[in-house]
C-alpha cells in the first residue's frame, strides 16, 4: 500500500484537500452529541487532520484513536491537539490495523479508496473485523454516482451499492439520506448506524 501512502502524502504536500472543510461535519456532531457513555473505545479511519477525532476528545471521549496513512495530516492533528496521548494516534495502512473497538466513525473514509470490488470487500469485513461484538460503524458515505474515472476520488455510490458490501457483516439500524449535510454536501450525502453481526 506504499502507493496509496505515497497519494494522500503527495496530495496534503500539494493542498489539494478539497474534502477537508475545516471542521467536525454536523451529521457526525450531532451523532457524538447524543452518546452518553465516554467511556467508549472509538476509531475514526483515514481521519486526515481529524476534526471528528478532535471534537470526540473535547467532549471527554479519552479512549479515541485517530488513524490515518499519511504522517502530514497526523501531524497537523497533534499541533493542534498537543496532550492528546501518542499511543493513540496511529500512521498505518487502515488493512493492516489489528485492535477492537466499540464505535467507528465513517467520514467518508469508504469513499476515498479505489472501488474495486476486492477494496470495497476487503473495506467492510476489515471494518467488521475491527469492532467488538455489537460494535458500531456509524457515518457517512458520498451518494452520487460512480463513474469509470480510477483517479476521480472521492469515489461515489449509492444506497444500494453500500448495502451489497456491508450487510454481510452488519446489521443495518438505519441508512438514508443526510437531512443536516453542511450546505455544499446537500443531498450527496448518506447517514448509516450499522450493528456487527456475531
């Protein structure tokens, strides 16, 4: 996955971030606003420079971990965030990362890979795989069509096309379109809670 290293890590040293809006997305605020317990073990893949990972350890979430391929934006989370624990903050190929958690939160990540059917396979079960029983994977996912460009990212998809990877390791508790997208993500959008199967 060096190449995939190598694109994200090449993209940041280029600003060419038009995904990053600078900010925790409402959609996923407004989800970790209404979890009670803190004491929750909490991923958020591909994080970039980690807002969603920021906001979580504002609110008292102290066992959240952020994880993405890239050192820049990792290191950009840590100016910012300078007593957030080490251990906690992971560089590495999202395939490759062995640990359990209660809750993943999906912002976007899905859509930033190749989609090729063996990535989006490999994507759901790992996802699965990174959950303890009756964990969460909780988000969004771009909904707009996916065209044959293999360089265009992010990557689009719809409902249907989502469900056929993940529902063989989830349940789903809800999926739909995003009623509270900042206004340029409008209806391009998808908000899933999705349960491990056991």
């Amino acid at each position: 996955m060096k190449k995939e290293e190598d694109y994200w890590t090449q993209r940041y040293k280029e600003h060419k971030t038009g995904w990053d809006i600078g900010y925790v997305a409402t959609p996923i605020k407004t989800y970790i606003d209404q979890i009670i317990d803190t004491s929750l073990k909490i991923l958020v893949p591909g994080a970039g420079n980690g807002y969603e990972v920021e906001y979580l350890w504002q609110q008292g979430f102290k066992n959240v971990h952020i994880l993405d391929i890239s050192e820049i934006p990792l290191g950009h989370f840590k100016k910012r965030n300078p007593d957030f624990p080490e251990k906690q903050i992971h560089c590495f190929d999202f395939f490759e990362f062995q640990e359990q958690f209660d809750l993943i939160i999906e912002q976007t990540f899905f859509c930033s890979m190749v989609p090729t059917n063996n990535n989006r396979t490999a994507y759901a079960k790992h996802m699965s795989e990174l959950l303890k029983p009756n964990g969460k994977l909780v988000g969004l996912w771009f909904d707009f069509p996916l065209t044959e460009d293999m360089e265009k990212r992010p990557f689009g998809g719809d409902k249907e096309l989502y469900i056929s990877y993940l529902s063989p390791f989830f349940k789903i508790i809800t999926f739909d379109c995003c009623y509270n997208s900042i206004p340029p993500r409008q209806g391009n959008e998808l908000f899933g809670i999705f349960e491990k199967r056991n």
